[in-house]
C-alpha cells in the first residue's frame, strides 16, 4: 500500500499514460481507487482520473476487471459514499466514481460485455444518485472541481447513448433530472448544458408527448416554492429551459421549441436579476 505522496509521485513520474506497461496498471489500481475523492486536485483529476480513464479506453483491463470497476463504481463505498453530505471532500469521491462509467460504457459499446440487466440496473442506480446528491457545488477553491451533477449527467448520457437502453428505461430520468434543476442551489458551471447534453441523447427513444408534457410540468413549480428558495429554483429552470431552447433552434426541433417558450414566458416575466 502506497503512501499518498508516493502514489502521486509514482503518476508524476510517468510521460505518458497510455504507455504505462498493463501489469502496472493493474498493480496501482486499488491505490488509486483508495484516493479517487482526494481534495488534491492534481492527484485526483489530472492523475488518478485521467490515468484510469485512459486505461480503460486503451484496454489495459480485461472484461472481467471492467465489469468490477463498473459495479465498484456504482457502489455504496464510492458513487453513495456518505451519500446527503455537503460542504465537505466527501462528494469528490461521488462524483469522481460516477465519472468513471463513461470510459468503460465506451469499451462496452464496442464489445457488448455488460447484460442488458447489468445496464438498466446502472440506470436505475444514477437516477437514484441524482436524487440523493445534496452537494450541487461546481469548483470548489483551491480544492478543484467536484461538479457531481456535471459528471452524472456525463454518466447518463453515456447509458442513454447505449443501445440496449430503451424508452421504459429512461422515464424515470425526468423525474430525477426535474428534481436536480428544482433544487434551491443555483447552477452556474454549465450543469445545464451538460444535462441537456444527455437529454439529446434520451429525446429520441421517448414519446413526443411525454416530453412536452415534462417541459410543461417546469410552469408550475413556482407556484409550490416560498420564502428564500424561490429565487435560486427560478434562475435554475430559466437557465434551463433557455439553454434547451437554444439547442433545438440549433438542431430545428420546432415541436420542443414552442413547448419551451410557452412554458419560458410566464416564467420570464415574474422577476429579473
């Protein structure tokens, strides 16, 4: 067992990860999975993540050893480690486990190693994780960036984006994405174009109807909301809903336009700030 600083000394020490011989890789991996959450933001994004993300993607680990990251990553121990906590390190360690599904859902994409169950299962638990995520912060000083809806969102589009993932998997999605948007913490680090990023993805495999509906659904939240939190839930959904717009202006999606401005307008006139 590796000390901190030797660990990070040791992945310094590299030039190149993708050249890092299969055996080591294998042989720094608890260590690294041991300080994923590290407040070091160099040890934890520019080393520890970067290195295992690039190791997945250049196969250093087998099937076998993908299947154990994808369900350690998904775990108690790493995506709910001490799950409701904020302010604190602990959400580096959630939100930089859940940023390793997309790497390895990109090697299944290519070699179909995980079940259909193994993946809505996968599905279900992030929706559950989105739910239960207290610590919405984007860059946290001197500490870096903890983004946990960001890297979930990532997390969600790379599921969406698979092929066995079907509409019956994803509806549960919008409650959880709804719930996220609503929360009295105002997102200013580009959450929402992330979210939207993976709602392009899941778009297309869901009922129109369904969707518009969900859009329709954001004009009334203010109507349950008082006191203090207002504020915060009103900048959340009109950010939202303009940078939805704006994307399917991009792309021409006139039917998911006109839902969004009806439901924007009313929201745009009760305040400014």
């Amino acid at each position: 067992m590796q000390t901190v600083q030797t660990l990070k000394q040791k992945l310094q020490s590299f030039d190149n990860f993708e050249h890092v011989a299969q055996q080591e890789s294998h042989t720094l991996l608890d260590d690294m999975l041991k300080h994923i959450g590290s407040p070091d933001p160099v040890l934890r994004d520019e080393l520890i993540y970067s290195a295992l993300a690039i190791w997945v993607l250049n196969e250093k680990f087998d099937q076998d050893h993908l299947r154990e990251l994808y369900d350690l990553a998904l775990s108690d121990d790493y995506l709910f480690y001490q799950i409701g906590n904020r302010g604190d390190d602990s959400v580096f360690t959630r939100s930089f486990s859940v940023l390793l599904l997309p790497p390895i859902l990109q090697i299944h994409k290519q070699s179909s190693f995980l079940s259909r169950e193994e993946l809505t299962n996968g599905v279900e638990t992030l929706i559950h994780y989105f739910k239960k995520e207290q610590d919405t912060r984007g860059y946290v000083a001197e500490k870096g960036w903890a983004h946990s809806i960001a890297h979930a969102a990532d997390a969600l589009e790379s599921f969406a984006s698979c092929k066995e993932i079907e509409e019956q998997d994803l509806l549960s999605v919008f409650n959880a994405v709804k719930k996220v948007i609503t929360q009295p913490s105002q997102y200013i680090n580009g959450e929402d174009e992330r979210l939207i990023n993976a709602l392009e993805t899941i778009f297309p495999k869901v009922a129109d109807c369904f969707i518009i509906e969900w859009i329709q659904s954001f004009g009334s939240v203010l109507d349950k909301v008082e006191g203090h939190e207002e504020d915060a839930i009103h900048f959340n959904i009109k950010t939202f809903l303009r940078s939805m717009y704006f994307r399917f202006v991009w792309r021409e999606e006139k039917r998911y336009r006109e839902a969004i401005l009806d439901t924007l307008e009313p929201i745009e006139k009760i305040g400014a700030y």
